[in-house]
C-alpha cells in the first residue's frame, strides 16, 4: 500500500469527492495510513439532476458501510451555470474546468476552516482526465482565501492509486460515470 501523510502528520483531512470510483483508492489509502478523512460531497456542476443524485447515492453507501463521515453539500446546478456564462464552448481543460475546481474547492477550504480541519484535499487530482496543474493552483488559491487551512498537494493519480481505483470499480461494482459532470463535458 502507498505510504502517505499530510505535510505535518496531521490524521484528519476533508476530502472534496466528486464520485465513489474515484474517492475509493484514496480512501482506501489514508485509511491504511491512519488518516481519516472526512468526504465533502459538492459538486454543483453534475448535471442532469438525476446524474447528481446517482453519483451522490453510491459515494454515500460506499462511505457509510466504511464507518466515514459524509457531508452532503448544497447542489446549486444554476449557482455553477450562471458563474460558466460565456464559457459553455471551451475545451476540457480550459478556464470553464479551472472556475468549475475553484469553485469547489473554496468551498471545501471553507468547510475545513469551520470544522477546525487544518488539511483539505480532492479526488480531482486522480482524474487522468482533469489538468493537474490547474487542480494545484486551485486549491493553492482556495487555501489563499482561507485563514487557518492548507491545501494537501497530493497526487492521486500516483503509487498504483490509479490501478486500485480500477480494481475496486470491479469489486465495488460501482457506478461508473462516462463523463466528467458538467453538460458541456458531456458533449
């Protein structure tokens, strides 16, 4: 199993979660190293509605059956649109994606703030889909905004936390989204 800490061996962390398939290895991983994190589900740019509630539902018997706290964040699809306006044509990887992650990550900085949590970090930065770099400066800046929070730069995608990912897909049978979320990823 991967060897992992928070920079200063602190063992609580919120996890933002975009989705069971990509929260589980992770999980899997801070929990092998005594490090419990607590899943903040916000992910206001899933769209439709139902495709939401889909992915919400199997992080959150996934998470349970683990014994983990789960927070279910308020889902504001119009919030997440109106803040897109103008954007709706960009590629993947573009601005629209870098407003999508700091838009969810400020929020997670927020949540660990009020929770006295000094370490925030994202199943984002599994996503061989997603701009790495643009999820660091993200949550970089999240954690600027913040006062009392720091953003836990791991990268997710390492140390065979990509294959895990893959075998418990199979192993959970979980639900697994072709798209990253958003209606104009899903084009």
């Amino acid at each position: 199993m991967l060897r992992i800490s928070t920079p200063d061996g602190s063992n609580k962390v919120v996890l933002h979660a975009c989705c069971a398939p990509c929260s589980s290895a992770i999980i899997e991983a801070m929990l092998a190293n005594n490090i419990t994190p607590i899943i903040y589900f916000y992910n206001p740019n899933i769209y439709p509605e139902e495709e939401y509630l889909k992915r919400k539902t199997e992080i959150e018997n996934y998470v349970t059956r683990l014994g983990l706290e789960i927070v279910d964040a308020d889902y504001d699809y119009e919030v997440w649109k109106s803040g897109t306006c103008g954007m709706e044509d960009l590629p993947e990887r573009g601005s629209r994606c870098l407003y999508c992650f700091n838009m969810r990550l400020l929020q997670t900085a927020r949540y660990a703030a009020e929770q006295g949590i000094k370490y925030f970090t994202t199943t984002l930065a599994s996503s061989r889909w997603k701009d790495f770099n643009q999820i660091i400066d993200a949550g970089r800046r999240a954690a600027s905004q913040i006062e009392g929070v720091e953003f836990w730069e791991q990268n997710w995608r390492k140390g065979g936390l990509y294959e895990r990912r893959n075998e418990l897909l199979k192993i959970e049978n979980f639900y697994n989204q072709q798209y990253c979320g958003c209606e104009f990823s899903k084009r």
